[in-house]
C-alpha cells in the first residue's frame, strides 16, 4: 500500500527497549538498527535501554513508559524465543489491555521469506496498553529489519494509506 505524499508525516516519540544476559549496550546491534532507522524516518528517539531477562525489571519498564505521555510507541528487541529465560511476551502480557495478533502473524510470514520455518519458533507480537503501542521483535539484526522494514517503517507512518497506528494514537483510550 502506498505512501500518500499529499499528507503531512506526524513524528512520534519512540521507547526502545533491549532484551538481553548476553549483550551490552555496545554489543546491542540489533538494537542499534533500530534506533538508526526510527532516527532516519523522522521519529523520536526518546528512551533507549537494555534490560536483563527479567520479568518485573521488564514489566516495571514498561509501565513507566506507558504511564509517560511523551511515549507513543514502545518497541522491544530480545526475549521472544522458546528458551527459559525468553520472557518478553509474558512481560508484555503483565501490562497489555489488548493483543494486536496480526503483528505476530504478519511478521512470521515476512520473516519465513528469510528464515523459512524456522520463523515458527519467534512470539514476535504487539499489545496496546495505557494508550501505547509495544512492538515485540526477535532479538536478532535479520529480525528487527524484517519487522521495521515489512511492518512498522510504514504502519508508524501517518501518510500511509488505507490506515495506519499513527492515526489511532488519539483514540487508543476511548472507552
């Protein structure tokens, strides 16, 4: 679907999260790409951390950034695998008000173009909470690209057409 060149590009401030017991801030290339290409589009970097494979330390995470207002969109990068220690989408699942399951779907096709099944073994998914979008991607550099690239470099834009997120951040709290 296209981008419509007619309307105005609406920047909106990004949260992004890495997921690691392994990685450091330096070694966070996958999380690297993804503040590169959020900067790139036009949005907001606002907040960019790494947390331990935690449940409570992710959890408390993301409900201080639902809770602030200047945060649209959170995006995770890490933990969404099968292993013990991946708890990502339990962490999402501790502070969500609604699943966005086509994201996962959406992105499990994309990613089988380059990793074939294997992509079954990725939870990638998408909640809304307080108001905000939180986008959960595999930590892997071929995995934040399939997502940013195949889903969010466009659903994030609000130029794009039929519809977009960015034109429902004002009616995520209606009730």
């Amino acid at each position: 679907m296209p981008i419509d060149e007619s309307r105005i590009f609406k920047p909106i401030n990004i949260a992004l999260l890495t997921v690691s017991d392994t990685r450091t801030m330096k070694e966070d290339t996958s999380g690297a790409i993804l503040a590169e290409r959020i900067e790139t589009k036009g949005h907001s970097l606002i907040y960019r951390t790494l947390l331990r494979d935690d449940l409570s330390a992710l959890a408390t995470q993301l409900q201080q950034w639902i809770d602030d207002e200047q945060v649209d969109v959170i995006i995770t990068t890490g933990g969404t695998g099968l292993t013990g220690r991946d708890i990502t989408p339990e962490a999402l699942d501790a502070v969500k008000e609604k699943d966005i399951p086509g994201f996962g779907e959406l992105f499990r096709y994309l990613s089988m173009a380059n990793i074939g099944t294997s992509t079954v073994q990725s939870r990638a998914c998408a909640v809304v909470a307080g108001g905000t979008y939180i986008f959960a991607l595999p930590g892997s550099n071929g995995a934040v690209k399939d997502g940013w690239d195949g889903i969010l470099d466009t659903q994030l834009d609000s130029r794009h057409r039929p519809c977009n997120f960015v034109e429902l951040i004002p009616r995520l709290l209606e009730k």
